[in-house]
C-alpha cells in the first residue's frame, strides 16, 4: 500500500508526510504517479476545490482503496454524502481532513477570482450564522488546520487491513 496526494497550497501534502511517518509506507505527489504499480493498494489524498477532489480523476485506472479530503470548512461541506456522490466514490471509505488556506490576498490567478466572488456569495446571505462567519473569516485572513490527530480515523481504518 501507498500514499498518493495532490496538493497545491502544501497543506494536503503535510498530511501525506504526516500519514507516511505514522504508518511507514510511502508517498508519491500525483505527478510521480508512474512510479507506482497499477495494481497496488492506494491511499489517496487530495484538496477540495467547489467540492470537487482534486488529482482523483487521475486515479480512475488505479487501484485507490481508500480516499481522504482536505478543506477548510470543520467537516465535507456541502456535506459528505454530496462530497461523495459528486467525486463517485460510493464504494470506498472516505475521510474528510481539516486543511487550511492563505490569506486571500496572497492569493494569485483564477482562484482568488473564484474565492471572491464565493466570499462575496456568502457575505450576501442574510442570515449570517457563527459557522458563515468562520467561513469568510477564512478566506479573508487565512487559516491552517491541519492537526496530526485529524488522522485518527484514516489510521484507525489501516489498522484494520
Ligand atoms: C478556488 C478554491 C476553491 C475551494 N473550494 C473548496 C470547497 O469546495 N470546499 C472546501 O472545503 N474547501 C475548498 N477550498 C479550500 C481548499 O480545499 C483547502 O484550502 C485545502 O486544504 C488546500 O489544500 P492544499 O494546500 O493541499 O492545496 C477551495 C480553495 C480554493 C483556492
């Protein structure tokens, strides 16, 4: 079994290396992925984008076994079974993994296009829960969650293969 991950921001990529260290096994970035045997088991880790995970489409012709996710949000948002459904993996395990982001303003190109106009979708809401504010709050100033003991779970559902 690896470890695969895409990551762009470096956050997804510190779970990968935290995941490796914790179980021994070996990590490969997407873009190293013909280093690795079509028939091997994977761990695949990846970052959210417009509930989308980033890098699995990738995998499709791979054996992934297992598929976590990194967002910012405290769990999947919109919600894991949408997160799931949107990404087709009904039939593996899914692990949802707190991430984290820049502050907006060092943030370049089409993505801080697409995190204005979100920022800017969710500041319209007329009703503005603690939840929404953390949310822009985010974006807006940065964030980073990424916390070893996020991997509990993942590293529960190893142990049992
Ligand atoms: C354009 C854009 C869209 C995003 N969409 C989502 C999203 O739909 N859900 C979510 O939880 N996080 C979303 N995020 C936040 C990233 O998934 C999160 O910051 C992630 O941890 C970054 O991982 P990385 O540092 O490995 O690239 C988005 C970020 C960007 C820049």
């Amino acid at each position: 079994m690896v470890i695969v991950y895409e990551s762009k921001t470096g956050f997804t990529k510190r779970y990968a290396e935290m995941l490796a260290k914790k179980t021994g096994l070996n990590f490969f970035g997407v873009k190293e992925l013909s280093k690795v045997n079509r028939d091997e088991e994977i761990i695949f880790l990846g970052w959210m984008k417009v509930g989308k995970i980033q890098g699995l489409d990738k995998l499709r012709k791979y054996n992934v076994k297992a598929v976590c996710a990194s967002g910012t949000g405290r769990t999947a948002e919109p919600n894991t079974d949408t997160v799931i459904m949107r990404n087709k993996i009904e039939s593996i395990p899914f692990f949802y993994l707190r991430g984290g982001c820049f502050p907006l303003k060092e943030i370049k190109g089409m993505d801080k296009i697409m995190l204005i106009m979100f920022v800017n979708m969710l500041k319209s809401r007329k009703e503005k829960d603690e939840k929404l504010e953390e949310a822009i709050s985010i974006i807006e100033n940065g964030f980073d969650g990424v916390n070893e003991e996020n991997l509990t779970p993942i590293l529960e559902w190893i142990a049992t293969r």
